[in-house]
C-alpha cells in the first residue's frame, strides 16, 4: 500500500482563486469512485479530505483554505451547503410588529443553476433510500457523467457570466475553507488592497486567528503532511499577506515543503499608469519576499514580462484565449499546474515537495521559472518521438513565468512532465528491420526518449523526467477555446472537418518544465532595474503612505539585486544581461 503524504493548498487573492478553481475543477473531473477499478497514477487523498455530514454521509472536499475580499463571493455561500441541514436558525425574540425588506440574490448562471438542480435531485434520493449512497456521492462531487458531457460541453459559453471565480466552480467546499477578509472591498475605488505594505500588516488579530484555527484544522488530521502548496496573487496587497502568510508557515511547520506559485492575470480591469506601477512593484516585493520563506518560488503568468509595459502575453498554436478574459487566462495556468505538481501526487514513486525543491534551488536560487506546451501537439496516429522530432530545433513550450527561455541551452536544473499520453503513444511502433528516422525513435520507453530530446537541448543540465498516461480531463465548465484541429482527446487531426462545428475537446496532453536558469536571473534584474529607476516619492507617494519605507523598499530592491545576481553563469557562457555584468563589482 502507497504512503499518503497529505498537502494542504492554500489560494491568496481573486485570480489566485481563478486558477485554483478551474484547478480543483480538473482533480473533480479526475476522481473515481468505482471501487471495482484498479488506483490511478495519482493518489487524490493527497489533496482531498474524506468527512461526513450531519446525515452521516460521507463527503469528499479539498484541503483547502481561500483567502479574498469582501463582495468577492456572489452566490457561493461563505460555510458552503454540503454541511448544511437547510434550516436557518431564528434568532428573533420581538413580539412586535416586523417589516422585513430583502435584498434579491445575484443570479446564477445555467451551469450553477443546473448543479442546483442535481443537488436537489440528490437530496431525494438520499431521503428515499439510503443503501443507492454510492451513485448519490457521485453525482453530488462528479455531477455531469459520461452521458450528457458532450451536451454541456456544446451548450455552456459562460465567457459573458463569469464575473468571480465561485461562478464556475464545480465541486462543494469544506465550511473551514472559504475565509473573507471584510476590511477590504473587492470592487470599487475606495478600501481596495493595492500595496504590498497593506498586505503586511493585515495578518494580525482576528484575520491572524482565523488563518491559524483553519490551518490547525487541516494539519492535525494529517498523518503524513508534506507540505504547502500556495498560489498567491503578484499583483496587489496579496503579495504582501502571501509574504507574511508563507512566513507564518515557515516558522510553524518547519521542515515541510513549501512551493509558491505568484499568479498574475495579462491585465487588469480599469488600469492606469499608476495601477500598473503599483502592479510593477508589488511583482518585485512580493518575488524577494515569498521567495525568503517558501521552499522554492515560481512566478505563474502569461504576461510577457513583469515591467509596467509588458510584451506580448504568451501565445499557444492550438489555443484561441482572450488574454483580457481572467477565465480564460487562468484556465491555462491551471492545466499546467496539473501537470507540474504531478511529481509529489503520485500514487507510486513520488517525490516528496522538499526533493523537488531541493533539486531546483542550489545555490541559493529559490526563484523558478515555468513553461508549458498545452496542449502538446501531437496527431493522430503518431508516437511522441514523432511529435518531438516534428519541432526541430524549437522546444515545444512556451514561457509562463514571464521569462523568455534564452538559446544557450544551459540550466542548472529542471523538472520535466508529459501528462496524458498512452504507453502506446510514447515510443515508435517502427517494425524489426525498418531503420529509425532518429536516434528518438531507437528509444525503449518514454522516458527514454524525452530525456534524450531534453538532454539535445540542455546537454549538461540535471535533469528529472515524469510521464503520466493520464489526461487532463476537461469537463465543464472548463472554456472551450482549442483550434479546431484537434479532436475530442486533444489530438490534431489528420483530416479536420469541414462541415460540422468543432468538437468539443474533452482532454488534453500538456508537457511542462519547471527550470532554475540563468533566464531567471535576466528577468529579475530587468524587473530591479526598471523598480529602481522610478523616484516613488514623486510618480507614486501612496504606495509609500501604506507603511512602507523608503528605506525597506530600497533594501528590498537591493536584495532582489543580488538574488538576480545568484544565477550568472560562470561556465565561461553568454548568459548573464548587460545589466547583470554591469553590476558584478558592486556584488560581494
């Protein structure tokens, strides 16, 4: 029998939990509750809890606690339903006369309207016979089966309904996990949490309380807890309580992992020139500071840079999002979380999240980058040393962490996984005595072959492969945004329809890499530099109104300085930016 090393996810901030729900919403589509089927590659008590409700029946939720502000919710209640006995308590005691005067509930869209509609169908027949508790469970956590998938799929478009995250979220949450944090307003112009400073100091009294009797409640039912995995907004005051928070958990559950992931929509709503210099700054606080106290730290992003005058966000051949869509954007980053958290949730040989941070920050270098492929192309028909091979000299992925890969083809480590490929897919089916088109094709396993297609590329990097054969399950209400290309399991097709409307893709392949390169180093210096060479006295004195110091910021400022400095090559290489040889004399 696998140990479970149970992790606990902690989601900081509105896009945080953007990407967190469309996260949760894939692990939902991934369970299997069929007892007669043999244990997946993933072991999902790692993420999940097993409780009961009131009625005795057994749930399923995540381990899981999220932070946001107030109005940040809409029709998803704060303690959740499933614990729920449908009854409000009464607590009036006047005898009088009472007028009562309700405020209309925001209205939910069809996909949460239809959930409503499965719960209720559920309720009765939990009522009408207790002994059918297995098909009840599945349609409570899992509530679109196999059956109508390809209906909702052809029907939701929800682009114009999301406004919060709650507004696609799949699967009921634990009462202990949704925690609003009144002091600030989620829209509007006044009490909004835009520096890092009024992060800082919000996780004190009652939000500090709050934060510490959910995390005791989730830790003390672990038997083997490894860890944290945080996501955290980059972008506004979230940085700085991600920073604090990281900082709690450091000093509490010492020796546990710690991996954080700084998410950062491609733009926000109603932004100003001094909004994104707030963003801007917030990026290189919240990057010096998360990184002090998590195991290792990964920017998550599709922006093209961090500076206030981003380049282009990150484009995917096979995928048609709308970068200003936080739905869309967010679904992205999710899908390669999928894939690049996999090495610490499998079910057999899995390694620990210390051993993953460990393999990725020497030196001193707890500052990672992340690329992905998704979905990853491969056509029908074809084997991956096929796909590898058709990329030539380009690597398949794309930047997301703001951090163009450089062509110089050094790192100093990298975690590489392919997620959602069959066995029968992974190495040439070439018959005895056809010669191999490549040295790809001459591979025994999949592992076989994308270590040596990564090694062509990164010859003396070290280096960790994963391979899952598991896709990433795209069910509702995941946005159907995929070229036309590809079919239902994510595959390009050979002969693309030319009458009937796309199909709907019910899964993809995704490939990720989770790398500590020199490419780390030229981006967090461009992002000092251009810090530096703003006078915050004058462009923006409210961010220094919020507690922060000139002097903290220019210590910060000057820490990430030499934290980009950590990752110049000394291999005699060209990887180091003009900015970083500039500074080599002033570095000790």
């Amino acid at each position: 029998m696998s140990l479970c090393r149970e992790v606990v996810t902690l989601q900081l901030g509105h896009y945080s939990n953007f990407v967190g729900t469309h996260w949760w919403n894939l692990q939902d589509a991934s369970l299997c509750y069929d007892p007669d089927m043999p244990p997946g590659e993933l072991q999902s008590d790692v993420l999940f809890r097993e409780g009961l409700t009131r009625g005795g029946h057994v749930t399923y939720t995540p381990r899981l606690i999220t932070l946001d502000l107030k109005g940040s919710l809409r029709t998803l209640k704060q303690e959740g339903s499933l614990y729920s006995t449908g009854q409000e308590p009464s607590t009036i005691t006047w005898e009088g006369q009472i007028m009562t005067h309700k405020e209309s509930p925001p209205a939910k869209n069809s996909f949460l309207q239809d959930l409503d509609k499965l719960d209720v169908r559920t309720a009765i027949c939990y009522s009408q016979n207790d002994t059918e508790h297995l098909s009840v469970f599945i349609l409570i956590q899992t509530p679109f089966s196999a059956g109508n998938l390809e209906r909702v799929h052809k029907f939701y478009k929800m682009e114009g309904s999301v406004m919060v995250w709650s507004d696609f979220l799949r699967l009921h949450l634990h009462p202990r996990t949704v925690s609003v944090i009144n002091q600030y307003n989620h829209e509007g112009e006044a009490a909004r949490l835009e520096a890092f400073s009024q992060g800082e100091t919000l996780l004190q009294g009652s939000v500090l309380e709050d934060l510490e009797d959910r995390l005791h409640f989730f830790v003390e039912e672990c038997d083997y807890l490894q860890g944290f995995q945080v996501l955290c907004d980059l972008a506004d005051g979230f940085s700085g309580l991600g920073s604090k928070v990281t900082e709690l958990l450091q000093d509490s559950y010492g020796g546990r992992g710690i991996l954080t992931w700084g998410v950062a929509p491609v733009n926000h709503p109603d932004s100003s020139p001094i909004k994104e210099l707030y963003h801007m700054m917030n990026f290189a606080l919240g990057t010096v500071n998360l990184a002090n106290h998590s195991s290792f730290f990964c920017p998550l992003t599709l922006r093209g840079s961090l500076g206030r005058r981003p380049s282009p966000s990150t484009v995917f051949p096979l995928v048609n999002y709308d970068s200003s869509l936080w739905y869309h954007s967010s679904s992205i980053l999710a899908l390669a979380l999928d894939s690049m958290t996999v090495s610490y949730r499998l079910r057999y040989n899995s390694a620990p999240m210390w051993q993953l941070a460990d393999a990725l920050t020497v030196s001193g270098r707890k500052v990672v980058c992340a690329y992905g492929s998704v979905p990853f192309p491969i056509m029908q028909g074809t084997c991956l040393p096929d796909a590898l091979s058709a990329c030539g000299d380009v690597l398949p992925w794309k930047p997301l962490s703001a951090c163009p890969e450089l062509a110089d083809g050094r790192c100093f480590g990298q975690s590489v996984t392919l997620k959602g490929l069959d066995r029968q897919r992974l190495v040439s089916p070439l018959a005895p005595g056809i010669q191999p088109s490549s040295t790809l094709h001459c591979a025994r396993t999949g592992e076989e072959v994308l270590d040596t297609y990564i090694r062509s590329h990164y010859p003396s990097a070290p280096l960790v492969v994963q391979l899952v054969s598991t896709p990433s399950k795209l069910t509702p209400p995941f946005p159907q945004m995929f070229s036309s290309l590809l079919d239902p399991q994510g595959l390009i097709q050979r002969h693309p329809p030319t009458t009937a409307g796309p199909a709907a893709v019910l899964a993809a392949p995704v490939l990720t890499s989770v790398q500590s390169s020199s490419a780390v180093g030229q981006m967090l210096a461009e992002l000092q530099k251009a810090c530096v060479s703003v006078e915050m006295r004058r462009s923006a004195p409210s961010f220094l109104c919020q507690g922060l110091e000139a002097g903290d910021l220019a210590e910060n400022l000057e820490q990430l300085r030499v934290l980009a400095y950590h990752y110049r090559d000394d291999s005699g290489g060209t990887l180091r930016s003009s900015s970083e040889e500039e500074d080599d004399d002033d570095v000790d």
